[in-house]
C-alpha cells in the first residue's frame, strides 16, 4: 500500500498545488476544484486509487494491532497528519470550513 500511494503522489502533487484535489476531514482526499476536461478522468482515477488505499491502510493498522474497530480513530489520527504534512498552499477541511494552508 505505501510504495503505490508513494509512487502515486508524484501524480497527484500537481493537483493539490493547483487546489484541485484537498484533504478531507475524514482522512480521504477529495477533487475540491476546476479540473480541466483533458485532466478530469486522470485526477477521478487517482483520487478514488489513493481514497481506496488509504481505506485499506487504516483497516490494515487496525487489524495489526488486534483491534479492527480502530479503523475509525486511525482514520482520524492519519487524517491530522496529513493536513500536518501537507504543504503550503494545499487545501484542507476543518470541521465544515475549507482551508489553505
């Protein structure tokens, strides 16, 4: 899971510097902005790849650790640490409120 949603964020970095693709609250990313027609497959496919990865990695956490009903609060914990690392620019949701770092 980690060396495709790492060969994947090459491919989606251009997006999120654009604010086309932001970070959710719920620890997924979502397509936020304009994408242009010639981009608008390419961004749906990796949005939906890297949310199911990321569904994936938390359920797999937290069933390493004996406790598949962590998902959640993984999720939560993950999804922090993405808006945590995310770079200057990125969009990001707080609650309800959308928020560029």
């Amino acid at each position: 899971l980690r060396a495709s949603m790492s060969a994947r964020f090459s491919a989606l970095k251009p997006f999120y510097t654009l604010g086309v693709v932001a970070i959710k609250a719920d620890g997924f990313i979502v397509v936020k902005g304009s994408v242009a027609l010639k981009d608008r497959n390419k961004v749906n496919k990796l949005v939906s790849a890297e949310n199911s990865d990321r569904r994936a990695l938390y359920q797999a956490i937290a069933n390493a650790n004996g406790h598949p009903e962590w998902s959640a609060q993984i999720k939560a914990t993950f999804s922090r640490s993405w808006v945590k690392h995310a770079q200057t620019g990125w969009w990001y949701q707080d609650g309800a409120t959308w928020k560029q770092k």
